[in-house]
C-alpha cells in the first residue's frame, strides 16, 4: 500500500538543522460529516538529533515523539522506519520491522526509541526517514538528515615476509590422517645436510649414512637436496617444498616438531586417545594419562578413563611409574619401577604462536599426548 502525502505542517517546532519536517496527515476521507467543521485528525513526529557528525560503528538512539495534534483519538498507528545505504536502523520492540503504538489519545503523544548505526559503507550525508500511519487513512513521516564523520583511510596492508630459507638439518616434521577411530602418523626426519629418514622414527631419531628404505613408499633412510638460496628441496626424488616451519612433500603438509636438548625435564601432564575400528560398526578407545616431573619422574595409567595423581607415584603399580631421562637425538628412556625399560623418541609441537611447547602437546613415538593448553 502507497503512502500519500500528507499536508504541510505549518511550521517546524524545533530548531533542530538536521530534521526535516514533514506535514501532518490528511484529513477526514470523502464523504465524512463537516457540519461542525471538526479539524482532521493529524499526527506530528519530532526528533532531535545530537550534535555533531555521527561516527561509524558507533550506535545512537533517537527519540522520536509521535503526537496526536486532534481533538480525537487517533487508532491503530503504527510506526516503520527506512534508512540511506550503509545506515542500519531500527524501532525498539518493532516486530518484523513494524513498531504498533495502537491508540493516541487526543493531544497526547507516545515516544519510541530509534536505534541508528552508520556503518563503512554510508554516505557523508545520508538520511532515517521514520513513517506512522493509522486508522481513516491518518499517515505522517519525518526524514532525518545524518551528518557522518570522514571514514578513516583504510591502511595499506604491509606485506607478510616471506620467512628466509632455514637449513633442514637437525628438524623433525610429522603429518597425521584419520582414517575411522585410528590415528594415523607420517614422518621426516632431516638427519644433516644429505641424509633424511622417511617414517615416524622410534626408540630415538635415527643416524642415516646410507640409504636403507627399498623404494620410495617404504620407511627409512633415503637422500635428500635441499638449496637455501632458492628453496629447492627433494626427499628421495619427490618435490618439496620448506615455508618457515610448513614443509611439505608431495603436496601433503607437515607441521614441525622440535627434539628437545639431552638432560631436558618437564613439568607436565598430558593425554593420549588411541582409538581403533570404524565408530557406527565398531570401535573402542584407550586412554593414556602421562604425568612428566621436574625431578625426573614420571607416571603412566592407561585405562578407558582416568587421570594420574600429581606426583604421587608410589601408590601406582610399579609398572605405572619409575623415572626417565632424555638423550641425545630426542631419546626419552622410561625406567620403570618393576624393572622394565621404554625408550621412545621424544619431539615437543608448537603451540599457536609457533613456540616449542611441552604443555601444549609433545609425541613419543607415533603417539600425540596433548598437555593442558592444547584446547584438546
């Protein structure tokens, strides 16, 4: 349904600069009684608006005054409100943008909050235009004229260096797949400068003078090429490539894993879930809950669920605690307390600002254990 216009109001009643006033409703529909020459019902709609230019981003509420100028109650009016491009308006309590004040007594009036919010795209000099209209064809609107500050300039964005080349000598990278409930991990190993071992190595990273692996798909020690200068990088034959601490081969990505120093000891507990099968067929998990010490003891449970007691190790089994000690080349050795030994090799992840990380998660062996501040 179209609006029509309604007469001009005779005067604007505030000396607002930024309203503009517009006329009060029609009169009486054709055929109505005027032997007693009864003024028509009219509404007025009065908003002031704050000083100054209104800033992006930033919300403002504007009351708006909706009076009744008759001597007759004016019915069912209800208030909607439109705004420039880029200028995000609203009533308080309107339903699906329909604000319903319903009856005005005669020289009464009933205010309702406008909420405005310029936002990036608006105008300099945009523009709220709120409409009422009521029962006997009674309809008014008011257009506020919004002064917006400047935009800020957008900053250029400074380009991201690319990280200079690193030698690969000494750095460990690892890739996981899920495949159903099990976990499954790849890895490289870069012994030195020509020698890498291909697969997640156990029991302590491997010295490589020689090649071991049979082909290509097999794990062991195979030769690499790497140039600094230009980033060049072959394992074995297959491209490469070395961004920062993001290698990748063969288009699949490694994240890096940093072998801790010989005589490292830690503070930390950390969790493993090793699952097994296809989850909806069939399918079982294992938790490990390793406890790591500043004095060089450990604690290990391994049960569907649990967690390990704050160095309180003597009530565990003895083959649940004992104590470790890490080597050269990422060798953690785990003396247990019935006499048994564990050696795996140890690697600490990054955390997400790229910083070795203990309590973030570290990996023996093929086997993640998330600390504390890994969210996991």
């Amino acid at each position: 349904m179209s609006w029509t216009s309604s007469s001009r109001a005779r005067r604007c009643a505030t000396a607002v600069a930024v309203l503009v006033c517009a006329g009060a409703a029609s009169g009486a529909p054709a055929g109505a009684a005027t032997a007693h020459h009864a003024k028509p019902a009219s509404l007025k709609l009065s908003a002031p608006l704050p000083k100054g230019a209104l800033t992006r981003g930033k919300a403002i509420a504007v009351k708006v005054k909706v009076t009744n100028a008759s001597h007759a109650a004016i019915a069912g009016a209800s208030a909607r409100v439109s705004a420039s491009k880029g200028i995000a308006a609203a009533l308080s309590h309107a339903k699906r943008g329909t604000l319903k004040l319903g009856t005005i007594k005669p020289r009464k009036h009933k205010t309702v909050t406008l909420r405005l919010t310029p936002g990036a795209a608006a105008a300099a000099a945009s523009s709220a235009t709120i409409a009422v209209k009521a029962k006997r064809g009674v309809r008014t609107s008011l257009k506020l004229k919004l002064k917006l500050a400047a935009a800020a300039p957008t900053p250029t964005p400074t380009p991201t260096p690319t990280p200079a080349p690193q030698g690969l000598s000494g750095r460990y990278f690892f890739s996981t797949q899920l495949i159903g409930a099990t976990t499954y991990m790849y890895g490289v190993y870069f012994v030195d400068g020509q020698w890498a071992y291909r697969g997640v190595p156990a029991g302590g990273l491997p010295a490589c003078s020689a090649r071991t692996a049979p082909n290509q798909t097999d794990d062991g020690c195979v030769p690499y090429t790497y140039d600094p200068s230009t980033g060049a990088l072959t394992v074995d034959g297959v491209a490469g490539s070395l961004v920062g601490d993001v290698f990748k081969l063969d288009g699949t990505g490694y994240a890096e894993a940093v072998p801790p120093a010989a005589g490292s000891r830690y503070d930390v507990s950390a969790r493993s879930i090793n699952g097994a099968g296809i989850c909806g067929i069939s399918c079982s998990f294992v938790t490990h809950d390793l406890t790591l010490t500043g004095d060089g003891q450990f604690g290990l449970i391994t049960t569907v669920s649990g967690s390990t007691p704050d160095s309180q190790f003597a009530a565990l089994p003895p083959n649940q605690h004992g104590t470790y000690a890490i080597d050269q080349r990422g060798r953690v050795t785990f003396s247990y307390a019935d006499g048994s030994v564990q050696t795996d090799t140890i690697s600490i992840m990054q955390n997400d600002a790229g910083a070795a990380d203990p309590s973030y998660a570290f990996i023996l062996d093929s086997t993640i254990y998330w600390g504390p501040t890994s969210g996991v």
